[in-house]
C-alpha cells in the first residue's frame, strides 16, 4: 500500500491516524535532509504503547528511550563496548569460529537428512543467535541452552503487529491491543527463569574478579557496572542514581537479541538468494520543521511520527540502476554505488540499512564484520548451491520491523 501511496503523492505524504499525523519519507534526498541536516529534531522516538519493560520497571530499552541524558547514557553504554570491533579479544574471535561451524554442521546435517535440500533459514537463526548470545552473556552457552532462548525471543517477535510497528494504530484500538498482555507476561516470565541464573553466574565471576571475565567482553558486564537514575528519566549530575535490577538486566538483554539476531539472519537469507531489503525506523519530531521536497516546502509538524521506508531508499530506480538485479559489482570503483557508506556519514544517502542521524544503529560495525565473516567463509565451503528443481525461489517479503522473506528459501546445497 505504501509504495502505491508514493507513486501517487511523492516520496513524502502525511497519513492521520485519528488526529494523529503519521509522515512517511520514501527517499534518500529527504532523509538526509531530516535525519543529517537537523539530526537532532529528528532524534526522538515515540514511547510504545506496550514494552516488555512496562511490566516491571520504569526504564525503556535504548530503541524507544526519548532522545535525552537517559538514552544518551544506555546508547554510550553499548556503543563503548560489546559492539565495538576495536574491543574484540580472541575469545569473541573464538565465538566467531564456532558460530561458523555451527551454521556449516547444521547445514550439512539437514542435507542429509533430506537429500541435499535445506532450508538455510533455520541454521542461519541457529549460528547468528549462538553469535548474539555469546557476545551478549560472554560465554559460550550450549547449543540446547541457545535454542530456548531463541524460541522465546521469536515469541515476542510474533506479538509485534506491522500497524503497531509503523505506529499506525488509532488509540481507540489499543484496549484490543492490551488482550495480548498475558502472553507478554508468558513470554517475560519464560525470559526470567532463562536469563537470571546466566546473569548471575556472571555476576559471580565479576565479583571474584575471575579471570573469565577478561577474556570475553561482553553486554551483560557492561549492564552490572551501570548506573542509571532512579526515575528511568532525568539523568543529571544531581539525580540519585541505582544500580540495574535483573529484570532491567533481562529487558536489556532481550532487546540486544533481538535488534541483533533477526536483521542478521534475514540479511544472511536474503544474500544467499542474492538480494537486498531493509527496515523501517520512526521518529517523533521535536518542532515543526520544513522541509523541501520537489521545490516545495513540505510541514512536518511537531509530535508528528515520521516513519522512514528504508527499503524504499535503498531501492530507488532514480539512484540505481536496475535496483532488485544482483550485481555488486555497482560497489566497485565505477559502479553508481562505488562511494556509498552505509554508516550514511556522506553528504548523501544512497541506502540506509542501518538508518541514519543520531538514531542510527549503533551496532552496525559489528553487523557488517559478522555478516562478512559468515558470508566470506559460507561461500568458502559451498561447493553447490542451487534453487531446487520445480520449486521457484519467491522474492516477496514479509514486511515487518525488518524485511524476512515471506517464504524461506529452499535450496540445494553441496559443502566441502
Ligand atoms: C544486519 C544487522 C542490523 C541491521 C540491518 C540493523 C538495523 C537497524 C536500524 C534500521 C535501526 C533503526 C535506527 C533508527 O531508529 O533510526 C537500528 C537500531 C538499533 N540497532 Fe540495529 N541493526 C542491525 C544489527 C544490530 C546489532 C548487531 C545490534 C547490537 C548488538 C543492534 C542494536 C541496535 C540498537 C540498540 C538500536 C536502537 C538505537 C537507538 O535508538 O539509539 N543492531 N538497527
């Protein structure tokens, strides 16, 4: 429906959601002109109407915190440690290894199994979340233990509807919306029995200053040393401050799975079938802004949420040639897309897979070491890699927070 909205109104249009104005920007040229040019503007986030952190604390996740003292300090938290490349040690190295390992054994596995036909998408979920977990808890956990942990978070995917996501809900609706309280309580309490006793034995070894805790950086540690305000909110050098309980911990934790695990293996599903999508990020904006669009002054009014069609950015046939075809080699020098960041740090925004601006995804240097790991060394291995015969490969994709395809890919596979 979106893209039919764009080919009749532009790439940007207001829809009212009740009273509520809901902006959809579809290009590059007018995400940078929001997102870069008045970044800060363009910061906020509107508070969802139901987190699994409503349940027991009065802290957000860094992903809807408000642009503030209190996100600042969650994001500066992340961004300082686990995520960033320069911080790796040879334990992580190691993890790397084996999550490798474990997406190639599960692949052959299956091959077997089923006469060289697999369905990548579940081995992929298998080794990124063996990945994500590691790095969050900083140990290796058992494959069965990593397993449980996944399924819960694919339990709390399933309850995050698409018009909630792009904030298309009109309030009347949302006592509708309440009804799935008790399987997020389900879900939270099924989290707490899996995580506390990880976060604690963790714990322990920080306070016995093992020698463990040197060789794996990791979330978890990073999240026991903080400190953060007592009312969730204000954050300056006068506010009391505490320590993180278990369920922040846990919360915490969730969202780190979550905003890692799943682009990661939707990416990694789609480059096996040799195509790209993206993901949609939304904004609360702080002042009415102008902006121009096609020579004209477009109004973005101030609480309006603005929601950024990433997939439509990086699919724009005016930027690309020939958008939905394979060819990477656009990205060598010569090619349309030779100069393009996808941290957008440029003065324009080709694609944006990561978002862009302040809200930008803080985890990207880390997306793109461990999707060209897996990637460089799966190719590596792969003697075969085919479409299965009498089965078409289906590009459609299932739009969501980030874009998955619709239908898994089913492919024959033959690995070294
Ligand atoms: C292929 C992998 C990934 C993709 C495509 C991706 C994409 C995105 C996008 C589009 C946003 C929204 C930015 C915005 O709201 O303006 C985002 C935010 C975020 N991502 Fe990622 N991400 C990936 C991997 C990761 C990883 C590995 C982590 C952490 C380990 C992570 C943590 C986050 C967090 C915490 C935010 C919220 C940032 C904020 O609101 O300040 N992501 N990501």
């Amino acid at each position: 429906m979106l893209h039919r909205l764009r080919a009749k109104y532009g790439p940007i249009f207001t829809l009212y959601v009740g009273s509520r104005p809901v902006v959809f920007i579809m290009d590059g040229d007018l995400a940078h002109r929001s997102l870069m040019e008045r970044s800060e503007i363009f910061a906020d986030r509107p508070r969802p109407i139901l987190a699994t952190s409503d349940l027991n604390t009065n802290l957000l996740t860094i992903n809807n915190t408000s642009y503030g003292s209190v996100w600042r300090l969650l994001r500066r938290n992340l961004a300082s440690g686990v995520v960033n490349p320069c911080k790796a040690t040879k334990s992580s190295t190691q993890v790397q290894r084996m999550a490798l390992d474990i997406l190639l054994k599960s692949l052959k596995k299956e091959a077997e199994a089923n006469g060289g036909i697999v369905v990548p998408v579940h081995s992929i979920q298998h080794s990124v979340s063996f990945l994500m977990t590691s790095l969050c808890f900083g140990v290796a956990l058992d494959e069965d233990v990593v397993d449980k942990i996944k399924n819960v978070q694919v339990g709390l995917l399933s309850l995050v509807d698409n018009r909630y996501a792009l904030n298309l809900l009109p309030k009347v609706v949302l006592p509708l919306f309440l009804r799935r309280l008790p399987k997020l309580k389900q879900i939270r309490q099924a989290h707490e029995e899996l995580l506390i006793p990880i976060i604690r034995a963790r714990k322990k070894l920080a306070a016995q200053k093992s020698e463990q805790i040197g060789l794996m950086i990791s979330y978890v540690d990073s999240l026991l040393k903080l400190r953060v305000p007592v009312d969730g909110v204000t954050g300056t050098t006068t506010t009391v401050l505490r320590e993180l309980s278990e369920e922040d911990i846990v919360s915490f934790c969730s969202k780190f799975l979550d905003a890692s695990i799943w682009p990661a293996c939707a990416a990694l599903e789609w480059i096996m079938i040799m195509a790209k999508e993206g993901d949609q990020i939304s904004d609360g904006v702080k002042e009415n802004v102008m902006i121009m669009a096609d020579h004209h002054e477009y109004l973005i009014p101030k609480g309006a949420v603005v929601n950024y069609l990433v997939t439509s950015v990086g699919l724009d046939a005016s930027v690309w040639e020939e958008p939905l075809e394979f060819r990477p080699e656009r990205f060598m020098p010569g090619g349309e897309g030779e100069e393009v960041d996808v941290n957008c740090g440029k003065s324009e925004i080709k694609m944006m897979p990561f978002g862009a601006g302040r809200r930008m995804c803080p985890g990207s240097d880390l997306a793109m070491l461990q999707l060209q790991y897996l990637v460089a060394n799966f190719v590596n291995e792969i003697v075969e890699l085919k479409a299965v015969e009498g089965m078409e490969v289906d590009l459609s994709d299932q739009a969501g927070l980030f874009v998955a395809m619709k239908n898994p890919l089913h492919a024959r596979i033959t690995l070294s």
